[in-house]
C-alpha cells in the first residue's frame, strides 16, 4: 500500500527536474497525477509539448495513472484550466505542488521591467493562480496539502537573483499565510528549499560566475554559515521528492506553515525570521544610543554579506562621519 | 557642526501619512533633504490626493530643512523613475530610498481575486523593484547609496487573510537581502523593517482580523492599542546614517521602544541520512525530531473527521 492511495494530486513544473521526481514517486505511492509542464526554456521561453507528456507516459507505462497538462501557471484562466483537470479526469484534488519557475539572473542595476515581471509571474501569481482555485475546492472537501517551492536565494539572498529572491521568499510569505487561512479547514500548506542538480542549477553557478566576471568580483558563494555543508554539493533531484511526498501524506496532517530545506538526504526546517536579538528602551530611542546597540549588541559578530571594496571611499570608514548628536 | 544626515538627498515614498511621514519629519530634522513621494490613496488603493505629501513637505519646510512633494504612484514603472529623476534634477544625488509605500486589500485565500492580489503585490513589492532599480543605477555610480524597504510581521510570520499582503511583505525581505549581495560592493547598503505601529493600516486589522481569522491571534506579543508610528523613524534614520556603512542585508522587528534582529531563514533543526529517504522512515522521524516543540499556527477543530489524525480516546 502507498503513502498516497487514491490521492489526486497536481505537479506544476513536473516535465522536468524536480518536479518529474515527485510526480514519479507520487505515482509509485499510489497518487493519480496531473503532470503539468508548458515545456519552457529556462528563461521561459519556447515551449515544449514532450516534457510532460514524457513523464505522464511514464507513469502510465508502469502501471500508475497520470494525464499531462500544458497550460502555464503565470496565466489565471490557465491555472484554473489545470486544477479543472484533476477534477475532470477524477473527481477531487487533494494535493498541489507548485514546482514550476523560470530564471532571469541579472544585477539589479541592469534588470529590465520585462526580466522582473516574467519571473514574478511564473513563481509568485503562478503560485497565487493555482492555490486559488485549489483552496476553494481543498476548504469545500475539508482536507488538501498545498507544496510550494521557495529557494535559498530569497531565504537567505544571492547576487544576480533579486527578481528570483523576492519571488521565492515571497512564495514563503504566502505559504505561512495561507496556513493560517485553511489549517482550521484541515488543509495544510508547506514549503520546500530544495538543493538539487538541475537544468536551473546548472545555469546557475554559469550566470553568477558571468555577472561576478562583469562586476571584477571574485566568486562569491551563498553564506549558510555553519550550514554551509549541507548545500555545498547538489545531488540527484530525486532527493527532494520523499519529503514532498511524506507532507502529502495523511501523516503530515499537523505539519503546517513550515519552510524545508531539502539537499540529498538532509532536511532541515527554516528558522522563521522572527526577533532573533532584542534592544529595548523606553521612550524613542536616540541616534547614538543606537549606534551603540546595533553594532555592538544586534549585529555583534555578524558579517556584511557583501561589504565595500577597498577602492571605495566609504564615508564612516574611510573619511569622517557627522556626529550621531 | 553637521547634522547626522547633513545634505543627504532621501526619497521617501508614502510619506504623507503614518509611518512614512515620521520617517520624513525626523530625517529632516536631522538635515536631510526630503523628497516626500504619496499619491494620497485610501488604505485599498483608491481615490487620490495632493494633500498628504505637500502637508508633510510644507512642515519640514516650515521647520527649516528642506522637502518637496512628489504624486507619483510607486506602483509603475514611470512613477519610480520620474521619483528618482525628480529628486536628481532638485538636488543633484540620490542618497538613500525608503520604500514605505503600501495598501491593504485583505481576504481569505479562496475568496481573494486576482485583481486583489495584483493590486497589492504591484504597490509593495513590484514597486520596491521600480524604486530600487532606478535608484542603484545612480547609487552604483556615486558609490554611495541607502536601500530601506519595508517588510511586516504578516509576511515573516504569517497572518491570517493577508496572502497578497504577506507574500509582498515577505518577498521584500528576500529582496533586500538579494539587493545587499548585488550593490554593498559599491559601498551601498539595504536592510528592511518589520514595524509595528498604530497608523490607518492597523486601524483596519481589528475589523479584518476576527472576520478573517477566527480565533488565531497574530503573530506578533503586541497587542492593540499599537506603539506610537514616530517610535519606527530612529531606526530607519540611523541605517540612513554614514555610522551604519556595514549593516547590510538585514531585517529589523522594531515595534515602540523595541528593536530586534531578525533570524535569516536558514536551517534550523535538520535530519540527515546517507541517502534517499524513504516516505515511511520520513514519517518515523519528521513528526518526533524535526517537528518537536513546533505547533500548528492553525490546526484543524477536533470535530474534523481528519484522515491521518489518531482517534481521541
């Protein structure tokens, strides 16, 4: 017997990458599967109608149910189009993972108004496109499991990446909210950080080694601190598909609002970024007294992510500051 | 002798009320140049008015400093760049951007329309990205620059009714600290704040909230009445400030007296295993090792016949 007997489930992105991996292992536990991939380039463009098609094939060949589906989540009628086909083909949706998404990769001072809006469309309104029609039947059925995909990018922030950051924390924004909206309707909604090798991932270290080329940088890598073995390699995307499955699962039924880190066979759940150090005073605070507690209470020991270069005459340090009073 | 923020050239959006508008008082009673950019909308975006901003300017003005008012609506693309441009054509720089600029459109999930949704998310969030580019281009070249954008408490913790709103706020913070990776080379910095304060924007969340949320409390200890706005403006001044050259990259709560450093989402409790996990051992040990001590903002009502959930003797 499988984990997810029964269950109907919708895998955005699920042509390809990590998304293929669930929509396989969802089938092996017993999920029928709406494979959805519009067949995209990285960068969103093109179209491909084989990706999903393949992996639906797949699961078929095996001796599980699935149908593919072309539509792209970045579009409202097509998002309802797709969570349309669940009931469609089998009368119910209980489980929505959002994988699909697109890079951009540029500094922001070079990022056009088109390379913001492709990639919130795809990652963040496709997100907000496809739980909306989702949790109107999800909150009728009285049970549901939404998955969205966030990203270390956003969690913790990358060079070249300010369209993708704010899509991917935002997606981790939504996801706490909308377990607050539906946990009392027994649905949950969780997030998964996943590191994996993929055709995003590859492009990655490409364009950022590109950009920091451009800007006369050296490599810079994601500062995860003492964490920073569990990201160091990306393994197989296969990997993230268990924890995906595991929060599907009727098991995971109190598990909600949370963001997962998912890299090979490490998981972790996020720290949310509530008050980690506190300063209190009464009554309003002046400009020396906080210079005082931000750099020798709240900030003691924690590093600029990127501090100035050496050839940059930065007021404070390198010439004289207005005195604070 | 100078003032802390002698000459620097701010612009402020949605400054003509509440949180922004004590940012642009207090910035220019320290000696900054005030552009003081609101629309004067309503809290769900609608109507318009010159009033709030001009109002804002004319008392710095009044008080001595320096200000002007700007109409623009951050929410397109020419409304951030003819911000940015205005402020250069007054005073010749850029010095730093404070994106305080928002509205409120609050429904549950499954009632939330898309124009709800892009309403909010274009105000707050694209809107940072039409501030923060224009800005970065001239901040890059003068080697000097200050980014503050405003996230919330509702994104970072979540808050009931507030998807649009949340996933903003949320994604703001991940903006920041993608911001502080591309620019703090060139001796800019950006950093976000989570304020809590009583404005307009809070006034609406005791009506919002029980419709909305039932009987979840939110996120934040603090409860109504909400700390005085003026409380937020010292932080925000002091990031602005030629001291704080090094903060870079990060979030602060600040609610009345009360400043904090917020967590970075890294991980925090992890499992680990060489190799796959299986979805059975995942069961075995997510609920008991992972997930301890971790409650459920919003669990089901025991009445729920709830697949999954032990039976209650």
């Amino acid at each position: 017997m499988g984990a997810l007997d029964g269950k109907v489930a919708v895998i955005t992105g699920s042509g390809r990458g990590i998304g293929r991996g669930i929509a396989r292992l969802f089938a092996q536990e017993g999920a029928r599967v709406v494979v959805n991939d519009p067949g995209v380039n990285v960068d969103g463009s093109g179209g491909d109608t084989g990706p999903a098609q393949q992996v639906a094939d797949e699961i078929v060949a095996a001796g599980g149910e699935a149908v593919a589906s072309l539509d792209s989540v970045a579009d409202s009628a097509a998002a309802e189009r797709l969570i349309g086909m669940a009931l469609d083909n089998w009368g119910r949706l209980d489980i929505l993972v959002n994988v699909a998404g697109i890079l951009r990769d540029r500094m922001i001072f070079n990022m056009s108004h088109e390379e913001w809006d492709a990639v919130i469309a795809v990652h963040l309104k496709g997100a907000y496109n496809t739980i909306r029609p989702a949790s109107v039947l999800m909150r009728q059925q009285r049970c549901g499991r939404i998955i969205n995909f966030s990203s270390v990018s956003g969690l913790v922030g990358n060079i070249g990446q300010f369209n993708y950051g704010s899509a991917k924390a935002a997606i981790a924004g939504m996801t706490r909210v909308i377990a607050r909206d539906l946990g009392r309707y027994g649905v949950t909604c969780n997030a998964i950080a996943p590191g994996a090798a993929t055709r995003m991932t590859q492009s990655v270290p490409d364009s950022a080694r590109q950009l920091q080329a451009a800007a006369g940088m050296q490599a810079v890598s994601i500062d995860l601190g003492e964490h920073e073995s569990a990201f160091a390699r990306l393994v197989e995307a296969e990997y993230v598909a268990p924890m995906v499955a595991f929060l599907a699962s009727d098991a995971a039924w109190n598990i909600n609002g949370n963001v997962f880190y998912v890299n090979g066979g490490e998981v972790a759940r996020a720290h949310h970024p509530i008050q980690m150090r506190t300063v209190y005073r009464r009554g309003l605070w002046t400009l020396p007294e906080l210079d005082d507690a931000v750099q020798n209470v709240l900030l003691k020991d924690i590093p600029n992510p990127a501090p100035p270069r050496d050839d940059v005459q930065v007021p404070g340090r390198d010439t004289p500051a207005p005195p604070l009073a | 002798m100078a003032q802390p923020l002698a000459d620097r050239c701010i612009v402020i959006t949605g400054a003509g009320r509440g949180i922004g508008a004590e940012v642009a008082r207090f910035t220019g009673s320290l000696g900054a140049r005030v552009l003081v950019n609101d629309p004067g909308v309503n809290i769900d975006g609608s109507g318009g008015d010159a009033g709030p901003a001009q109002s804002v300017a004319n008392e710095i003005v009044a008080a001595g400093g320096t200000a002007a008012a700007n109409l623009d609506s951050i929410a397109t693309e020419a409304g951030g760049e003819n911000l940015i441009r205005q402020c250069l054509d007054t005073w010749g720089r850029v010095d730093g951007v404070v994106h305080v600029a928002g509205i409120l459109r609050d429904r549950m999930i499954f009632n939330m329309s898309p124009q709800e949704w892009d309403d909010v998310i274009a105000v707050h969030l694209t809107g940072y990205f039409n501030l923060a580019k224009p800005a970065s281009v001239i901040m890059r070249q003068q080697r000097f620059g200050r980014v503050i954008a405003f996230s919330s408490s509702s994104g970072l913790m979540g808050n009931a009714g507030q998807a649009n709103y949340g996933a903003a706020k949320a994604g703001i913070a991940g903006g920041v600290r993608c911001l502080a990776r591309d620019l703090g080379r060139y001796g800019i910095t950006s950093n976000g704040i989570a304020p809590t304060a009583g404005t307009r924007m809070t006034q609406s969340i005791p009506e919002a909230a029980p419709l909305a949320s039932g009987a979840v409390a939110r996120a934040e200890e603090i409860e109504p009445p909400f700390p005085e706005a003026r409380f937020v403006a010292p932080m925000v001044a002091y990031l602005l400030t030629d001291q704080a050259w090094n903060v870079n990259g990060k979030i602060f709560h600040v609610a009345g007296g009360q400043v904090s450093l917020a967590y970075e989402e890294v991980p925090d409790r992890s499992i680990a295993k060489a190799g796959m996990w299986t979805v059975d051992e995942l069961r075995a040990v997510v609920p008991e090792q992972l997930m301890s001590g971790v409650i459920n903002p919003a669990p089901p009502p025991p009445t729920l016949d709830l697949p999954g959930r032990p039976a209650t003797p």
